[in-house]
C-alpha cells in the first residue's frame, strides 16, 4: 500500500473515532446555549436579568418559535454564509489563474 493510501485510512479512522467515540462517552450529557448560560451567570451577579429586546420572530408569532424552525433558520443562515464565502474565495481563484495565464501570453 502506498504511503498516502495508508495516511487516507488512519484519517478515516480517526474521523469515525472522532464521530462515534463522544456517542458514547457523552451518554446522558446535558448541553445549554450559550444565551442561557450568560443569562443566569447575569442573574447570580446582579439578581435579575431582563432581555433589552425580543426577537423578531417571537414579536411575529406571539410568542417562541419551535425549536426545528429555529434550527432551520440558522442552517439557513450557516448557508447563506458559507456560499458568500465560498463564492469570494472561488473569485480569488479564478483571479489568479486569470493573471497567471494573461502574464504567460
């Protein structure tokens, strides 16, 4: 097997590790936002928090929107993102090979 054969197959490995491995070793962990934790570490220092504003979305529906809305929206909003990055990067690309080619002629 070739050198780069056998780094592709510890990657692999280690990627499945890395996927599998907390499945297990995480049982039964709870995870809190990073919102609720900052709200109550504001709460033990002061005595009471209040939110500046609601969101724009809670004032819409009258009232918190489900939780799956909630995650499609910020895959919505992760996708969003990441095409304008991508888009950027592929334009540097494309520059460059554009200069590169313009510069050998």
């Amino acid at each position: 097997m070739k050198r780069e054969g056998k780094i592709a197959v510890v990657l692999m490995v280690l990627v499945i590790a890395i996927v599998v491995i907390p499945l297990f070793a995480l049982k039964g962990a709870e995870f809190g936002g990073s919102d609720d934790a900052g709200s109550q570490k504001v709460e033990e220092l002061t005595g009471e928090y209040e939110p500046w504003f609601t969101p724009v979305f809670e004032t819409a529906l009258n009232g918190e929107i489900p939780g799956e809305v909630e995650s499609l929206l910020f895959c919505v909003q992760t996708g969003i993102g990441v095409g304008i990055v991508a888009f950027i990067m592929g334009r540097f690309v494309e520059r460059k090979k554009h200069e590169k080619s313009s510069s050998s002629c």
